[in-house]
C-alpha cells in the first residue's frame, strides 16, 4: 500500500512537471534563455576585469544563480496557478498530496533552467576544468539550492492576493541571495566576521563548494565536511517548514 | 448526523473570514447522494465559500461538515480521493492543451495511464472537445476553455463533482451538452453533483433538489417543485409602467418590485383580473407560469444579476 501510494505520488510529480514544465517549455523555448543571460554577463565582466583566474568564481556563481533565479520563478508560477488559473483549486480538492503538487510545479520550472546549467557545463568542460568530483559537488550544490529557494517561492506564493506584488520580490531576492553574498567572488573578500554566511545563506555554501571543487579556493577538509553539511541541513529545514506551511487548505 | 445516502451533512456550519465578513452564517443542509444538487443565491450570498468548505479547500470557523460520511476537518485526505471540483472563474493554462489538461491531472490523481487516455478521449469527444484536442488553449475561445475545464473535472472517477458556476460563458447549445452529461454522470453512474449557479433555468431543468441562501443563511431548500410551492401561487403576472399602486396590487398576491417591472404572483383565477386591471390603467402586462427565479426573487428580493 504504502509503496503503492509512493509510486502514484512519483507518477504525480512527473504529470505536474510535464504539465507545467515540458509541455509549455517545448512551445516557448525562451524562456530557458533569459536565466542564462545574466550569469552569462556576470561570467563575461569578472572575466574582463579578474582574468581567467576568476573565471572559477564567475562559473560557480553562474551555476547558482540560475538555479536560484528559476527556483525563486516558483512563486509566480504557483500563484499563478492559485490566484488566476484557479487550477490549484481543483489540485487541493483531489487525491494529490501537496508534497506532490509542490515538487512537480518545482521540477517544472528547473527544467527551464537546465539550458542555463548546461551552458555553465559546456563552458567548464571547455575549460578542462570539469572533474567527476566538481561535477558530484555541482550536482550537490545545485540540488539543495534548488529545495531551498523553491520552498521559500512557494510558500511566498501562499501569501500574495495580488501577482503584481511577486514582480518585484523575484528580483530582490535573486539580487539579495546571488549577487550581494560570496556567490561570484571568493569568501575571504569578506570581513572575518561575516564568513559566517557561507554556512548559513544556501547559495553561499553552494558557492562555496563549487569554489573549493573548482580548485578557486584552497580549504581545509574540515571546512569542506562543514559545507556539505550545512548544505544538507538547510535543505532538510526547507522541507520541514514546507511541510508544516503548504497553506494547502486556507484557514 | 446520519450518513446513510447522504453525500454531504453540514449543521450551524458558520465562516467568517479573516475581516469579519460573515460568509456562512449558520448553514445546516442535507445533500442526498447520487442527486443533482443546486445551491442558489446572489453574488457574495455564500455559495462559493461552501463548496470551498466542503470540497475541503476552505476550514469552517464553527460548525460540523460530513462529506460522503468522512468530517471535513479531521477526515479531508479520504474526502479527497473522492471528489473533484470545477473552479468559479477558473482558467485553463494558455501553453497546454485540452488533452494535457484532462490527461496530466487524471495521472496526476493517482488513475493508471490507459484509463487517463481512454477517459480523456471518451470527454473530450462528449463535450465536443475532441476536434481541438491538441489545440493550445490560447487559441481557444471562452466557451471552450471553460469546457476544457469541466471536461477535467468530469472525467475523473470522483464520487461527489462540485461545479462552481460551471457553465458561465457558455452559450445554450454548450449548456444543454453539459446538462446530458451530468445528468449521465448522476443517474447512470449514480455519482453525485452539487451545483452553484447563476442560471435559474439551469437549477430547474437539472436539479433534484436546490437550496437558495442568502447572505449565509439557507432561506429554502427541497425539490424543484417543493420549493417552487413556497410562493403559494402558480402564475407570474409582470406588469410594466401604468398607473396602478403597488397597494392596488398587493389585493390580489405577493408583489415584488424590480426597477420599473413589478410582478404580482397570484393564482390562476386572478391572472387574468390583473392583466385586464393593467391594461386598463395604461400597463404592458404579461403572464407566465411561476418559476425557480420567482421564488428566488421573491425570498432574495430583487433579481440576479447576469
């Protein structure tokens, strides 16, 4: 039974990424694009005025910042799925979980990322500077900032009336949470006192890692365990304040 | 409550939302199962908000819900496997097509692959869908986008189907497809269907019962015909202009008046008296027989809005 009810809800989740992901994706192939472009721009200037020894630095924020910028597009697309589809509405009075729900309107949009990492993929393994190690610690890194951020634009989702109010909280927190934090640069810019960031904001341990695995950054392996660590933590947090906050039925 | 035969059981079920706005105000209604169930009232009267409630998207403030035997409250995952809803006002996706909206969500509630294919294809074809299957909804006209909606929701194998409003937009031709299927859905199938609407028409010929609230409160319910008896009388006489008084009326049954059209509901035997009457004091007068709509308009007290 229980297995039962976890391969329905695998099925779900791959019906929801399908619908809201794939099947729109193949009709609009731009909207891939535009995660992309400004990554791309980040990794051109931090090239043209840091060198190719930067470039480690430009790849891994580029990395994050796609997959924060399509995890965070999750508000709009699960608000507009509430407030203006109304299909929500016929998710909430149905056998689907909202877990289900959730994780399928999440994969749905990371797909549109996918062109974006590729291209950071390509453009790394251009460079020969693609391991088996960086590319686990990518995947890694990815995954949990993938969670995170579609948590937290999901449960901002929940708490808008008006769409209006999601254009402009896209792009500060896309700002706030990959630009401003040791994302495109390395952590030691930081005051010694701020360090602390890189284990408590996402993108910045994600950063941090592919820093580290890209050979940017030299650490010791203690700080290394820290990192995956607090990545695997922050995840789990996301998944537990999910589930205690989907807003599934409106109170 | 009793639960036998009964798809839904709400007693003193109140809502009162977030600004003080009392939506339900002591509901108390049986719903019997396997019937085609009407609730009627005007915008804002409480419709929406309980189907919300009952088709557990929505919690009660105070009260007791039992839908197809389970609470609403503490019992909503097993309500849910059971049910389906039509959204008020809901949309399709522009980028998606009918066949991946009926397809996707019947996967997505748990129904094996060929039974999704089959049973999209079968309601697609029923509602006439089926020529633009794969037709991007952005391309779609209003009707049938709200029919690519319905057409979801009908096809899922749930017990009890809410449908909010589910035929707005729609012109005739639609609306009478979309009856034969729920009719099929109700007496075929034995599923049952509580409907919220605006068209009286619709509530009469597709009903086996109905209930009409109004601000929160259930001011009638029963059959079509037993709510109909309410008024006591069994033709409409509708008078336009004239000089005759409301006071002059009043002498022969129930005046209600709406703008410049007053209508007098009276028994037959003085229908005739009042045309006469009408004319004479320079009126158009018309008569008809009573319908679902008089007794609304007369217990809500003034007329739907379109």
């Amino acid at each position: 039974m229980r297995t039962e009810e976890i391969r329905r809800s695998i099925v779900g989740v791959a019906a929801i990424a399908w619908f809201y992901g794939i099947a729109p994706l193949r009709r609009n192939i731009y909207w891939s694009f535009h995660y992309a472009l400004a990554p791309l721009a980040f990794l051109f200037f931090i090239y043209l005025y840091g060198g190719s020894g930067s470039v480690g630095y430009a790849l891994a924020g580029g990395f994050v910042m796609v997959t924060v910028t399509a995890s965070v597009s999750m508000e709009t697309e699960a608000a507009f799925n509430r407030i203006v589809l109304k299909l929500h509405e016929m998710y909430v009075a149905s056998p689907v979980r909202p877990l289900t729900y959730v994780i399928g309107l999440a994969l749905a949009n990371q797909l549109s990322a996918a062109p974006g990492v590729a291209t950071f993929l390509v453009i790394t393994t251009a460079l020969t500077l693609l391991t088996p190690l960086l590319f686990f610690t990518i995947i890694f890194s990815l995954i949990t900032v993938w969670i995170t951020f579609s948590v937290l634009g999901y449960i901002i989702s929940t708490l808008v009336r008006d769409l209006r109010d999601l254009w402009t909280w896209s792009p500060i927190i896309t700002g706030l949470v990959s630009v401003l934090p040791p994302v495109f640069y390395p952590l030691e810019l930081l005051p010694e006192a701020l360090r602390g960031v890189a284990y408590i904001i996402p993108t910045a341990t994600a950063a941090r890692l592919v820093h580290i695995a890209i050979g940017a950054v030299t650490a010791a392996q203690q700080e290394w365990i820290l990192l995956w660590t607090a990545a695997a933590i922050q995840s789990t947090i996301a998944i537990a304040v999910l589930l205690r906050n989907t807003r599934w039925r409106i109170t | 409550m009793s639960l036998d035969g009964v798809a839904v059981a709400a007693e003193g079920l109140r809502k009162i939302y977030s600004g003080g706005v009392v939506a339900l105000d002591g509901v108390s209604l049986e719903i019997r199962a396997g019937r085609i169930f009407s609730l009627l009232g005007r915008n804002g009267a409480g419709k929406t908000t309980f189907v919300k409630i009952a088709s557990t998207q929505l919690m009660p403030s105070a009260g007791r819900i039992e839908v197809l035997g389970y609470d609403v409250i503490t019992e909503a995952d097993k309500i849910r496997r059971r049910i389906a809803v039509v959204p008020q006002e809901g949309r399709p996706a522009l980028l998606n097509t009918p066949y991946e909206h009926v397809y996707h969500y019947l996967i997505a509630r748990g129904m094996g692959l060929w039974e999704a294919r089959r049973r999209t294809k079968q309601i697609l074809d029923v509602l006439e869908l089926g020529g633009y299957a794969n037709t991007l909804c952005s391309q779609l006209s209003g009707g049938l986008r709200q029919r690519t909606l319905v057409a979801t929701a009908l096809a899922t194998d749930a017990e009890l189907l809410f449908l909010d409003e589910p035929t707005i937009g729609l012109d005739a031709i639609t609306r009478i497809k979309i009856w034969d299927v729920i009719r099929t859905l109700t007496h075929e199938e034995g599923r049952t269907v509580i409907l919220t609407t605006h068209y009286m028409e619709e509530a009469e010929t597709l009903s086996d019962a109905v209930a009409i609230i109004d601000r929160g409160r259930i001011v009638a319910r029963g059959g079509v015909d037993e709510v109909r008896s309410l008024l006591h009388s069994s033709a409409r006489v509708e008078v336009i202009g004239g000089s005759l008084t409301l006071e002059e009326l009043n002498r022969y049954g129930k005046v209600v008046r709406l703008g410049e059209t007053v209508r007098v509901y009276v028994d037959d035997s003085h229908a005739r008296e009042v045309v006469g009457l009408a004319l004479e004091r320079g009126a158009r007068a018309s008569v008809s027989r009573v319908t679902l709509e008089d007794v609304f308009v007369s217990l809500v007290g003034e007329g739907l809005e379109s």
